[in-house]
C-alpha cells in the first residue's frame, strides 16, 4: 500500500492545483481544523449540536462550521476528494462563486433540517441525549449534494461498468447503503442524517433557486424528483411529488412551471423549460442521434441478408429447366392464376334505401 501513497499524493496535488482559491482554501480548512482537534474538542465547539443551535444558547455559527470539522483521518480524506471533485467537475460549469454558494446552502440547511428533525425526535421520545449528545459535523451532507449535482450534469456516464452503475442512481444507491448500515448499528443516526438532509437540499436548490443564465432552476424532466427513485416506484413518487409542489405553489414558496413557445422559430414550434441547461440539450441530442445511428446500422445490417422470396425464386428457376415445355407453361398458368386469385378487388356496394 506504501507503494501507492506516492501516487495517489501526485494526483492530488494536480489536480489540486488547477482548481481555484476557494477549493483550496476549504481543503486547507479541513486539514487545519483536523490537527486542532488533537489539542481541543473542536466537535463540540464548531458542530450542530440540536440543543445549543436554538435559544437561549442560539450557536448560530455552527451551522457556517460544522462541515469542515472530522475527527478521523479517513473522514478528512473523503472530504478533501469530495471538495475536489467539486472542484473539477462542478467548477468549470459553474464558477467558484456559485460553488460557494452551493457548498453554504448545502450545509446551513443540512444543520438546521437536521437539528429541527432531532428536535421532533426529542418531543415524541422526550429522551434529551437527542438534543444534547447528538453532534452533527462533516462533509457528508456536501458529499450527496455534490452527487445529486453530477445527476443533473452527467447523469448518464457509466461510475461502473460490471455491475453497470450510473451516475444517475449513485445518490439513491448511497443514501440505501448509508440506511442499511444504520439499520445495524455500524453507523451513527447522524450520518444518515447529513447525508439525506444533503441530497433533499441540494436537489430544491438546484431544482427550483438556483439563478443561470436562462434564470432559476433547473425544471426538465430527467431531474425530477421521482427519478431518485426505481422506476417502478416513479409514478407514485411523482404523484406525491406533484401534490407537494401545488401545496408549495400555492404558499408561494415554489414557482409554477412556466413553458415558452417559440412561434417564430423557422423549424417546427419548441417548447423550453427555464432552467434547461443548453449544454444538457446538446447533450441528450447527442445521445439521440447516437441512438438513430446504431438503429439504422441495425436495419442494413438486416436488409442485407437474401429474403425468402428471392431464395425460392432461384429454386424455381432453377428446377424448372428440367421440366417438359408443357409441364413448365402449366406451371407458370397455375402461378399466374394463384396470383390472380390472390388479389382482392373492392366495389362500391349499391347504396341501400332506407
């Protein structure tokens, strides 16, 4: 394993150093709060703890905090990778202010979905170590944004080819995952927590706030919140999901979906979502196009191969030499008269009186 720290060191650091100031600068915070954790509790003072984000205590800025705290070296790695990845993939499409923007989002409303819910958790059990021992801190909850993120980019690129995983359903796969250990005590209710609490936040913002240029939001089909789901599942989701969105439409915290025709486009009249990103178009245009291609491949492919009717044509051919001249026009007469019959003439039938 020695042999491989090196390597993994070098693509790091490379892919370090073309990222911008605010990766870096959120990959240094890590590590610094990392090594001050060996010197002071930096969990209980710079993460969400339930009891203390509310008043009277009100630590409000544990929420700005708690995502760059990790107490174990191997959760300092999974946070640098997931700032990187960020950084790589989602910057470029981006810019580094609106990641900014998306990693406080993310984690403000991982600490306070989080809190409001161990908050309800303590009056239905009245058990106050749900307030005051519970600690929600780390990247996790940015780790499924960043998921739910390549979703809507890069949906449909291949993370694993056998079994074949797509992009599209990692968010979900994981979230199982995360359940399933939960279920078995290996890990704590807080990491299940951050990390579900980070996909739902991120997919509203992206879904429904965040501005570009072809304004807010991203309201296209392939990133709706039934697709999360297995497709059996889709259309009961989708249907509580679409009850939910009226709900919210009509207390006006959601925008209706509005749709532009454009009338005068030389082609056939196109109809366009705001928040469709045109980069997304193209690319599931590609991807059609692609398709066609491969279809149409298909179909000469097929078309190649000798139909029945020629075969039996040759056969024919080449039996009726070896028949007498009168045996041959009889069998061309009894062809010609089959074919005859086979045709079926229509007439106009008498009009009946009523």
């Amino acid at each position: 394993m020695n042999r491989y720290l090196p390597v993994a060191r070098q693509h790091f650091l490379a892919a370090l150093a073309s990222t911008s100031v605010v990766v870096k600068s959120l990959c240094a915070l890590v590590l610094l709060l990392y090594f001050l954790s060996f010197a002071v509790d930096t969990v209980v003072g710079l993460g969400v703890t339930p009891g203390y984000l509310f008043p009277p205590n009100f630590w409000i800025w544990t929420l700005a905090t708690h995502s760059v705290v990790e107490k174990h070296i191997w959760d300092v790695g999974v946070s640098l990778a997931t700032i990187v990845v960020a950084g790589r993939l989602l910057e470029p499409l981006w810019g580094a202010m609106e990641l900014l923007i998306f990693f406080t989002v993310v984690n403000v409303s991982v600490g306070v979905l989080g809190a409001f819910a161990y908050l309800l958790t303590y009056m239905a059990s009245f058990n106050l170590s749900y307030l005051f021992t519970v600690r929600i801190y780390g990247m996790l909850g940015f780790l499924g944004g960043v998921l739910v993120a390549l979703k809507q980019t890069m949906g449909d690129s291949t993370v694993l080819k056998i079994p074949q995983v797509r992009m599209k359903v990692v968010p979900m796969l994981l979230l199982l995952i995360l359940a399933v250990l939960r279920l078995t005590t290996l890990i704590e209710s807080n990491v299940l927590a951050s990390y579900g609490f980070g996909v739902l936040s991120s997919w509203i913002y992206l879904r429904f706030y965040q501005r570009h240029s072809r304004g807010r939001g991203d309201m296209s089909d392939h990133f709706a919140f039934a697709t999360f789901f297995p497709e059996i599942m889709q259309p009961v989701v989708g249907l509580l999901a679409n009850l939910v969105h009226s709900i919210l439409v009509k207390v006006k915290v959601c925008r209706k979906t509005v749709k532009r025709y454009d009338v005068g486009a030389p082609s056939s009249i196109t109809i366009s979502l705001p928040g469709t990103d045109p980069q997304d178009a193209e690319r599931r245009r590609q991807l059609a196009l692609k398709a066609l291609n491969e279809r149409l491949k298909r179909v000469e492919d097929q078309s190649a191969w000798p139909s029945m009717e020629d075969e039996d044509e040759e056969n024919t051919k080449a039996d009726t030499p070896l028949l007498p001249e009168k045996s041959r026009d009889a069998l061309n007469t009894g062809k010609a008269g089959s074919q005859e019959s086979s045709l079926i003439t229509f007439e106009d039938a008498p009009s009946s009186q009523l």
